[in-house]
C-alpha cells in the first residue's frame, strides 16, 4: 500500500527515459490502483480492530510503523482512489499539452501519492513529518513543472517557502509533543493526553496548527495556494483533492485528542478557519482566472473544515473532506478539460463561452461538482457541508451566520464561473470539441462518486463514536441560501439582467480589493520578500 507508489517513483524516475512515456504512465496508474486496492483491504480488516505494522526502530526511542485504524484506512482508500483517476486523467492530458517527455511528471505524482500515505498511515509524529516534507516537495517539483515558465518557478517556490513556515512550527510542535510526553508515538500520546496540563497542552497545540495552517494555505500562510495554479491541471486536482491541502485537516482530525483537550486552541483552529472561509471566498467572487476560482474555493472549503474542529465536530470535518475530494477533483478536471479544449492558451473564464454545446460532458461534470459544490440536495456536499453549518448553528449565531454567508458566495462564484464558460452564445474561429475519453472516463467516475458519497455520513459516525444528524430546518435554508447565489449569477451572468461590466464598475474598488485578496500578497512581498532581501 505504502511502498507500491515509492517503487514506482524510484522505476520511473530513474528509468523513465528508456521506459518511454507511454509505459512510464502505465505504471504510475497501476501502482497507484494497487494501493488503492490494498487500501480496501486494510478497512475491512481494521473496521473489526485496529492494528500496527511494526516496521524497523529509526532510533532508540522512535519505533517506525503504520497505524492502520478505520480513519487511516478510509482516508488512504479515498486518497488513492482519487489520485488514481487523476493519473489516468493526466495521460490524456499531458499528451496533449506536451506530446511526449513526460516521464518526470509522472514520477513526481507517485511520489506525491507516496507522501501523503505516509501523513496518513505513521503511527508516529516523525513519520508524519517525513511526509509531511515530502508532500512538500512533490508540490515544488509538480507546481514548477513548467519551470522555464517564469510564473510557474515563481509559484513553486512560494510555495516552498510558505510552507517551510508552517514546517518549523510543525517542527517544535514535534518537539513540545515530546517534551510532554516522552515519546512521539500515537498511541502513546493518546493515552498520556489527559494527564499534560491543558495551557502546556495548548502550546504543543498551535504549534502543531501552526504547521497546517501552512499546509491548507489557510491564513496568513494562504497566498501560495492559489498562485500553485501556475502548474499542471492534473497537479492542481491532486493537490487539492488528495494530498498536500487535504494533509493538514487529517493531520489536525488525527491528533484531535490533543486538541480536544486544549479548548483554547480549539478556539484558534474556529477563528482561522471561519476567517480564511470568508476570506477567499470573497476572493474567489472577483477572480476570471479558471483554476484559481476554484483554488479559492479550497480555501474556503478547508477554512469550514477548521471551522468545524474548531467547534468540536471532527465527523463533520472529516466527511467533508472525504465529500470535497470528489467534486474538488471532478471541479479541477472539468476546468482542465476547457483549458485543453483551446489547446492551453485560454485561462480567463471570460474568453469562454457557450461551451455546453461543444462539450457536454465536460459541461454535465461542472455542473454535478457546482451543485456538491454548492450544497445542493442530493449531491454530496448538502450532507456534508450542511453538517458543518448545523454545527455552526448549535455553537452560536455568529458562526452560523459566517457559514451561511460563505455558503451563499460559494454558490455565486461556481456558478458565476458555470454559466459564464458554458452558457451564452460564442462564436469561435477554431471550435472546441469534447476531450478524449481518456480524461471524460475519470471526470464520469467522479461524477458518480461526488453524487453518492454523501450518504456515507454514517461511517465516520462509527468510527469516530460520535452520532450526527443532519437538522432538516437547517439543511432546508442552507439550501434555500445556495439557491439564492445560484439565482444571483443566474440573473447577472446566464439571463445578463443585470449588466456585471456595470456593475463591476461602480463597484471596482470592493471587486478589487477581493481580487487582490485584500492587498495581503502585496503587502509580504513588499515587507517581507524585500525585507528579507535587504538583511542578506
């Protein structure tokens, strides 16, 4: 499970360019169902009883093994399978971007995926940290893939840099944990957690936090994420989707005792969370780039997320998780579709138009990750995201009412995205056409998935032992608030009752202030980027 993508990695990256890229795919794709399949396995064995695979003693007090228990497994069996599509989908997409010499990048995607089952399946902290750093690392490699691209080098290395920020608090966060406990095995900090004094606890807490605040792209460490646009689509999918972002939400839902027993920093992890919702999704209101609306709107799912375990509710966090990675996922291939389709010259949302007609299938796949997206029955995310907003609720007004307004803009922008690209009439000189099959068959599949998955509410209800309920009054105007963002962009951009050129234009200083994301990339690179520069 955990060696199969390493393996491949290793053949691959040293023996692709006598493989071919052809074959050098083929293995990426069949080592990353391998584990998947090997994943299956591992639920089924650790929904009866949870176990560990000892592997080697790294040092005298650090045993190195995996933890298999019914969070780990499910989580490593939703990671592959989505990584998994995405790898298909890459061959398509890759062939038609570069043609051939793309061993590398598929050799960078096991790498990835090997990473992030790592985070998922150590059964200590060290373990996490070396995934940890290497999810890091397949992120710099995968962002600049287009490295003599000048934007693209420039994401890869912010993100590099972002993150080492997070890492060091990750670092002493580690190094608190043991402190406290003697030791940075699970196991033995879950059983030790309730003997640690919880303001010393609480340290330990942030620090840990701190690492992935880094990692989600949450504030302030958040400006990386939606620059990572700059590289492949199928990157930014697996980035979203499956590994990196998604890493410091489990990282956070794993060590949860930790945090449950330090109420103050749960208060932290609500704060920052409930803010970078809010906040990039008013970003996301102003934005044409095709990919960073919805980078934007991984901001703000993930924001919820923290929201949520802020607020004590890991069920819904994690469910939520498991929902987002199959329309995130499907949302970004939808997007990479159209961006083949004009043969990766276009990246304005605004350059579309009228799409639906020249790519149904492409336009079908938004549309069922905008409605998850949005939170529309029966798509997965009304049961998964409404959970949150429930939980919202019940921990007091201003927190519910944060959510229903992120609610709300998140049903405005996809959709403002939706009906802009595909609805309308464009006349174009070369028309586009549906992409091959090797990229509609994974977007179909995770069609279905973003569909169903939300009626598995009850699994993580078992294996976390906490029962929830989704309120029908709540869910009832959760819905009604979507509706009310999708009527908005409907009425502005599918019926154009309003004039948005207009409007965007008494409006320009908000809009732009949203589209700057509130003048906080400006502000580090003036301050910080140049500061920096001027010690050394």
């Amino acid at each position: 499970l955990l060696l199969t993508p390493f393996f491949a990695f290793l053949v691959v990256g040293l023996a692709g360019k006598f493989l071919g890229d052809k074959l050098s795919a083929i293995i990426t794709c069949t080592a990353g169902l391998v584990s998947f399949l090997l994943s299956l396995l591992s639920v089924s064995k650790a929904l009866s009883e949870p176990f560990v695979i000892k592997l080697y003693d790294f040092l005298p007090f650090v045993s190195f093994g995996l933890y298999f228990d019914p969070l780990s497994s499910i989580m490593a069996s939703v990671v592959t399978f989505v990584a998994t599509l995405i790898f298909v989908y890459s061959i398509g997409y890759m062939h038609n971007l570069f043609g051939q010499w793309t061993f590398k990048f598929y050799a960078y995607l096991s790498l990835f995926l090997f990473a992030m089952l790592l985070i998922v399946l150590s059964d200590n902290l060290l373990g996490i940290f070396f995934g940890w750093e290497g999810v890091g690392l397949a992120s710099y490699l995968l962002i600049g893939y287009f490295h003599t691209q000048k934007k693209a080098s420039d994401a890869s290395l912010e993100a590099f840099v972002m993150n080492r920020i997070g890492d060091w608090l990750f670092i002493f966060g580690i190094i608190s944990a043991f402190y406290l406990f003697g030791s940075i095995s699970l196991q033995d900090i879950f059983q030790k957690v309730s003997q640690v004094d919880k303001y010393t606890l609480g340290i330990s807490a942030l620090l840990l936090f701190g690492g992935a605040v880094g990692k989600s792209g949450q504030l302030p460490l958040h400006t990386w994420l939606p620059n990572a646009m700059a590289g492949p689509t199928p990157v930014s999918a697996l980035l979203h989707a499956a590994t990196m972002v998604a890493a410091g939400v489990y990282m956070v839902a794993r060590l949860y005792p930790i945090f449950e027993n330090s109420p103050e920093s749960l208060k932290v992890v609500a704060i920052v969370g409930g803010l970078t919702a809010l906040f990039s999704a008013l970003a996301a209101t102003s934005h044409t780039d095709i990919k960073k609306i919805i980078a934007f709107s991984t901001m703000s799912q993930l924001g919820l997320m923290y929201l949520a375990l802020g607020l004590g509710d890991r069920v819904s966090a994690m469910f939520h998780l498991t929902t987002h990675a199959f329309f995130k996922a499907l949302l970004f291939l939808s997007a990479g579709s159209v961006i083949a389709a004009f043969h990766h010259q276009v990246y304005d949302i605004y350059q579309t138009g009228g799409l639906r007609k020249y790519m149904p299938i492409t336009y079908g796949s938004f549309l069922i990750g905008a409605l998850a997206l949005a939170g529309i029955f029966p798509f997965s995310g009304f049961f998964s995201k409404d959970m949150i907003i429930a939980s919202a609720y019940e921990s007091g007004i201003f927190w519910g009412v944060l959510a229903s307004l992120v609610s709300f803009l998140t049903a405005y922008y996809i959709f403002r995205e939706g009906f802009v690209m595909f609805h309308g009439e464009k006349e174009y000189e070369h028309k586009p056409h549906e992409s091959p099959y090797i990229m509609v068959v994974p977007m179909v599949v995770l069609g279905v998935f973003a569909t169903v998955s939300g009626f598995g509410e009850g699994i993580y209800s078992k294996i976390l032992g906490t029962h929830k309920e989704l309120h029908l009054n709540i869910a009832v105007i959760s819905v009604a608030i979507a509706l009310m963002g999708i009527g908005v962009a409907y009425i502005i951009y599918a019926r154009g009752i309003i004039d948005h050129r207009r409007a965007y234009s008494l409006l320009k200083p908000i809009a732009d202030t949203f589209r700057e994301q509130f003048y906080t990339e400006r502000l580090y690179h003036k301050v910080l980027a140049k500061g920096y520069l001027m010690v050394s």
